[in-house]
C-alpha cells in the first residue's frame, strides 16, 4: 500500500529513510533546516517542501534532538498528524513531547533506531517504538520500510529506555575492546593476535555456555539474589585493583577500568563482597 511519508530531517539517517521510503514505493515529501540536502532525493521522486507546514498525516522525523522537533514544528498545526520521532534524547524528554504533540492535537510515536545508515531498511534492522499501540500498528506496514518495527510499551519514554540501554552497551563493549587492544598493543601483542581472544570473551558471554553470564546475570537481578561461592565479589574487585595496575604501569590511560575498580569497590564496601558480581547492580541502583 503506498502512502504519503513526510520525512523531516535530511542529516545522513533521514536522507538515507526518505531513500528508501521512496524505494519501497512510497509518496515522499522531505524538509530539512538548511536547505539544498534534497537534490538526490527530489531526483528519485520526492517533492522537497519549503516549510514543515505542507507536511502530510504521516511525519517521520530524524534530527539531532527533540529540541530540533520543537525549533521545526513549533508554528506548525499538528492536528491529525502523526508524528514518529526517530531521533535521540531522553525518556523524560520524550514524554513531555508526547504532551506537547497532544496538546497540539496530534500524536507522538516514539522511536529509536537500532542501525546506522547502511543498515536503513535491511534485513536485521529494527527499531523499539513506543506510544500509542494503535497508532503504532495502522502505521507498521509503512514503516515497516526503514526496519522491523518492534513496539515496546504505550509510555513513549520506553523506546529511548531500550535504545539507550542498547547503545550503553554497545559503546563502552567497544571501549573496553579499546582499552584491551591498547593494553596489548603497549607489551608488543598486535591487535590481531587479540582478536580471537576478545570474539570468544564477547560470544561466550552471550552464549548458553559456562561464560554465558549475560543469561545468568539476568536471572539473578529478576531473583535480586547474587550467589558467590564460586567467585566472590571481593575477589574481583582486588582482581580489577591488578588490571587497574597494568594499565597504570602501561603508561596508559585507565579511566574506564579505575571507574569500574572504584565500583566493585563501593559494592564490596556496601558489606556484599561474599556475593556474586552481580550485586554490583545493587550499587548502581543506589548511586
Ligand atoms: P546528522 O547530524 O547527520 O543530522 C542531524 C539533522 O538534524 C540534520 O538534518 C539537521 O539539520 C537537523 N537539526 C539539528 N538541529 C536542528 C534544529 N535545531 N532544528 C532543525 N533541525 C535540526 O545526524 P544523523 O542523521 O546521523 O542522526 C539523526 C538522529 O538519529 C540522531 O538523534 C542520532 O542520535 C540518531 N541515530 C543516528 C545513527 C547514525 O548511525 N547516524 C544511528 C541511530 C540513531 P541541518 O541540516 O539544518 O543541520
């Protein structure tokens, strides 16, 4: 079915959306900011409008913020409108839009986007949205385009709940994969001969074996019981005390690990160092 998709926000995941929208056979009208982003665009089809007023139902937006949303929609009525916001910020943030778009006389959805680019509307893509369930499911086959559409709960702070606990993950696994690689690097390992290691450690820890932690750490934080006969807390906090030392004696920079040596420290100091490291948690609750 095609339908009329406005996509406001022409920086590298918009233009790349209004792409491929078009592509998948769609109407397609785009704004941006500053202009002359659209040439490309409006060569496959899409009308480039000269205000966010001339937007259809449908508004896909991916800017940089919500304050970008706010700056480009403020003068616009939004009744009837749909207005799915892909960009990031914080779930307080989007909930207040979500009251702001309604107060306006449209709807907010929520989302954030679990791939770059190249990744727009290829298989594996996906996106968490949340808001209202029906809004989310008349539009899915449309924006079922850009990427799998994985709805996460009607409170329209939950998608950034998710995306930013994906994207935590992603960027301090990859940090530490940094700290690793320069803590080799600095003894002569070259960053290859480490490779097979760090694939073992990050696949072992999603996986269903003896290193599968992320499976059991997650039934200990739904239990809020953190069993450590076979490797107590305490035990690890000395144990990051020496990896804290290596990078030091590397001549290295060691914020990361001295955050977390200074973590597992406050939760065995917290009385918990007989338990697992799971009890970690408990601190980062209670700041
Ligand atoms: P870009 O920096 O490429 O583009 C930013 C866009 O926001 C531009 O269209 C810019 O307009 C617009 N913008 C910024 N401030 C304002 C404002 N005050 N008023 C109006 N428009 C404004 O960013 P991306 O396209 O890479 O990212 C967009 C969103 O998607 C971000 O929230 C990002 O976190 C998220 N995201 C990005 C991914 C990526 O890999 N790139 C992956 C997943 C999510 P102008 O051209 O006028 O400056």
């Amino acid at each position: 079915m095609t339908t009329h998709v406005t996509v406001i926000g022409l920086g590298a995941m918009g233009s790349t959306m209004a792409e491929t929208f078009l592509k998948a056979g769609h109407q397609v009208t785009v704004w941006n900011r500053t202009p002359g982003k659209a040439g490309a665009l409006v060569a496959l089809g899409a009308h480039e409008a000269s205000s966010p007023a001339e937007a259809g139902e449908l508004l896909v937006i991916s800017q940089l913020d919500y304050q970008a949303m706010y700056d480009s929609l403020g003068d616009v009525d939004l009744r009837g409108k749909v207005l799915v916001n892909l960009s990031s910020d914080a779930p307080s943030v989007l909930r207040e839009a979500s009251d702001w778009v309604a107060a306006r006389g449209g709807v907010l959805v929520t989302g954030g986007i679990m791939v770059p680019p190249p990744g727009i509307g290829r298989p594996g893509a996906y996106t968490f949205y949340s808001g209202p369930a029906e809004v989310v499911t008349r539009h899915t086959e449309t924006l079922k385009a850009i990427s799998d559409v994985t709805y996460v709960g009607a409170d329209p702070g939950l998608a950034m709940v998710f995306y930013q606990s994906q994207l935590f993950m992603f960027w301090s696994g990859l940090t530490a994969y940094m700290y690793a690689s320069a803590l080799a690097q600095s003894a002569g390992v070259a960053p290859s001969q480490l490779l097979p290691f760090a694939q073992e450690t990050f696949g072992g820890i999603a996986g269903e074996g003896p290193m599968g932690f992320l499976k059991y750490l997650t039934a200990e934080f739904e239990e809020r019981s953190y069993p450590g006969e076979a490797n107590s807390l305490h035990m690890q906090a000395v144990g990051m005390g020496h990896v804290v030392h290596a990078f030091e004696e590397a001549g290295i920079d060691a914020t990361l690990p001295v955050a977390l040596k200074r973590l597992f420290e406050r939760a065995d100091a917290e009385g918990r160092g007989a338990e697992g490291l799971g009890t970690v948690i408990e601190s980062i609750k209670k700041p």
